[in-house]
C-alpha cells in the first residue's frame, strides 16, 4: 500500500491533528486503472466525522501523476491530473490549502 496524507500537528492543541487523505492505494489496485481511497481522518480532532470514499481513476498509479488538493471554508475538494476525484463538505481549519 502506499498513502498520500496532509496531516496536522498537534503541538498547539491535541485536536489539530485531524488528515486529509488524499490518496490511499493498495498494491492489487493499480493498472490501467487505478481504485484508490480517499478521506478526511478526524485522528484526535472530534470535530471531523471520519469520511471515506473509492474511487476508481482512469490512470495507471505505477507511472507520476500530479494530484491536487484545496481545502478551506468547510470543503475540500481532491484531484488528479485536473480531474476532481473527491469532494468533502468539511476541511481541517488547521490545515487549509489553496488560494
């Protein structure tokens, strides 16, 4: 397997340590297509409700493929190679991306 996270610290506030996963692929999942996982992990951050969803892409993982995230003003929304993936109605405030 291997995962792709954006991950809170929680040096501030035991809370701040909520992820977002962008992507989460099990070996026997990649070939032309790739089925993948994507998610917001609430870890010790009791605000976040732990959302998970599959996917499958039409891209073969074993090759580089730009991936994307924004997140901020409670969405946050996941991409590969200009295509959105992902959409969550929720965002970690201690990790916003984006503009």
């Amino acid at each position: 397997m291997t995962a792709i996270w954006l991950g809170g610290t929680d040096h501030q506030d035991p809370r701040e340590c909520g992820e977002i996963c962008i992507a989460k692929i099990d070996a026997d999942a990649i070939g032309l297509r790739t089925r993948m996982r994507c998610a917001i992990e609430a870890q010790h951050d009791d605000r976040l409700p732990r959302d998970m969803i599959t996917t499958t892409v039409p891209y073969d993982s074993r090759r580089s493929l730009t991936r994307s995230v924004e997140s901020g003003g409670g969405v946050t929304v996941i991409g590969c190679e200009n295509r959105v993936i992902a959409t969550f109605d929720q965002a970690p405030t201690h990790a916003e991306i984006g503009p």
